[in-house]
C-alpha cells in the first residue's frame, strides 16, 4: 500500500497542507499543541516522513535544564525521590528537559550552598532539600539575583526572593500524627519525638501541629522534648534505646524526622509497653515491613508521582515567569498507610 503523504496527514490532522510544511521545515512559527498532533497523526497513520516530522518537532520544542538537590543517596526515600523526578521529567514530551540531579552526602549548610551555586550557574531552574540557615538563604538570593528561580522541596526555606515551595501541609501532618496517638492509645502517658534537625522547617511545623492537637484535645499526654537525629538511622537507634531505657512506660515514639530506619531496629530489638503506638513518616521498603510486622502503626507519605509532577512542573512555570513573579506554594495531600493497606 502506498504511505500515506503530507495532503494526506493534514486531511487526518485537520490542518491544511501548508500547516504540515511549516511543521516540517519553520516548526517555531507553529503552535506547539498544533505541532503534537500533527506529529501523533503521522505516527498514528504512518507518514512516510515520519522521522522528519518527529526530529523537526523534538527540536523545536521548549528546552530547560533543571537542577534538584536532594540528600545522601543512600537514603531509600531520596533514592526513591530521585527515580520518580527522572521519570517524570522524561514522561514531559512538550518539553526538552535536561535534569541535573544531585545527591549530598555532606548536608553542612556551606557544602548544599556550594553544590546549590553551581546549579545556579548551570541550570534554568533548580529546586532543593535543605535546613534553613543564613548561608544557604544568601546563596539562595544570589542564584535568584540570575534570574534562576529556586523551589524549596518538602521543607519551605526563607529568602529575600521569591522562594517557590512543593510539599505537604506539615502542621497538618503532625495533627494527624497526634490523632493517631489519641485514638489508637489504650491510656494516654509519655510520647517521644525524634526530629532530623532543628532547621528543618516542616520538622518543626510538624512538632508544632503535633503538640497543639494534644493541647487542644487531650492533655493526659505528656510530650517528651524533642530529639535530634541529623539524619543519622545511627543517632535514631541509639536515641530510641535511650528513651525506653530512660523512659519503660513510654506509649508511643512519633519519628517526625530522618533515621526512622534506625528507630525500627531498636523498636524491634527492645521491650516496650503494652499497646505501644509508633508513627512515622514516608513509605519505603523498610517502613512497608515495618507496618506489616506491627514494629510501626502508621506511616504518613509524600505521594511521590505527584510530588515529582509537581516539582519538575512548578520549576518550569518559575523559569517562564521569571523571579520577579510571586513566590508559587504547591501544597499536596499526603498519604496514610497501616498495615491493612500497604
């Protein structure tokens, strides 16, 4: 059978035979919703120039280079952030996207500033997971003072610029962490809390939901001051095996922040009280055994292909409108999962 030619691709796209030309040969001068479909047509009846069509198409599309600065690589959580940001980034055909993705074993404040100014200098947008301190703001500000937006990823950061945000309502997620405790708990006593670092901002907006909900609901229970684990499942085991040593009556552990593996290995290891409750947050392997083994009673997560959707979206919006645009807040809905849904 004969393959179908360029009047019969505009008959089947519906555009005249002239939009097929400039398609092929001045695709700049088409619109880009005009130019996907032709390009679907062809594929979908077989254009004998086929590939010419596509090469035209895939170079004319917008190109942006992005850079994402996440945290240490051996981290199953990042890791898993780190594979849905390339496969989203990849599923974005409209665009030519060139990803720069980067994980930080070293998270010292000057060490993310120096990785995240280099991305500024490379990239058309960048986005990161950092503490909040003065020399990761300054370095925010001078990479936005490029004309490179910066969109902060799960915990908001403070700059003089516009700093876009991609994340959960935290303060809303540690009032769901409290709800647990108050509702699963046989009777009310001692709840510990391990934090990652004290400059995580939606670390301490969780610890801030999670203790208003007590003040509001239930006072019966007395909420251990924080611990911190900078983001080490080392620290978090050893902390854990500390506040049931110090603490045998304790009723619940709530891990709002980084070292939850570690805080599962000494769960596991070590008595506890009847009906102890343990909430924690993200949902990888490690946390998914956890539940079903009844070592945690609920884990709360980032929705991850919506996260990654998200952020790989917000950081191109942010590169078209340009930093003197207001600041963009995505906030999602987080998941919820026990051992009957895992």
């Amino acid at each position: 059978m004969k393959r179908p030619t360029i009047p019969d691709l505009a008959h089947a796209a519906g555009v005249s035979v002239s939009t097929v030309n400039r398609v092929i040969h001045q695709p700049d001068s088409v619109r880009g919703t005009t130019k996907e479909f032709v390009l679907a047509t062809a594929e979908e009846i077989g254009f004998y120039g086929l590939g010419t069509i596509k090469h035209s198409v895939i170079k004319s599309r917008e190109k942006y280079k992005l850079g994402i600065l996440l945290q240490q690589k051996e981290r199953r959580f990042y890791r898993n952030m780190g594979d849905a940001m390339i496969s989203e980034a990849s599923k974005r055909t409209n665009e030519n996207i060139e990803l720069s993705l980067e994980f930080l074993p070293d998270l010292s404040p000057y060490r993310v500033a120096e990785r995240l100014a280099s991305l500024g200098d490379s990239c058309d947008s960048v986005s990161l997971v950092a503490a909040q301190h003065p020399v990761i703001s300054e370095t925010i500000d001078a990479v936005m003072a490029k004309g490179v937006p910066v969109t902060a990823l799960i915990g908001p950061l403070s700059a003089q610029g516009n700093v876009n945000f991609v994340g959960l309502d935290n303060w809303k997620v540690g009032r769901t962490a409290a709800w647990a405790f108050d509702n699963i708990v046989k009777s009310p006593g001692k709840v510990g809390i391990l934090l990652g670092n004290y400059r995580y901002r939606n670390q301490e907006l969780n610890e801030s939901g999670f203790r208003s909900y007590f003040r509001e609901h239930n006072s019966n229970f007395i909420i251990l001051e924080p611990l911190v684990t900078y983001e080490s499942a080392t620290a978090a085991h050893e902390l854990v095996e500390g506040l049931l040593k110090d603490h045998p009556d304790l009723c619940g552990l709530y891990v709002s922040g980084g070292g939850v593996t570690g805080a599962i290995i000494a769960l596991r290891d070590l008595p506890k009280s009847e009906g102890f409750v343990a909430v924690g947050y993200e949902l990888f392997d490690e946390t998914r055994t956890a539940l079903i083994d009844g070592v945690m009673t609920m884990i709360i997560s980032h929705p991850m292909e919506a996260f990654a959707c998200e952020t790989i979206a917000t950081m191109i919006k942010a590169r078209r409108a340009g930093v003197e645009m207001g600041a963009r807040q995505v906030t999602l809905g987080f998941e919820i999962y026990t051992s009957e849904n895992v």
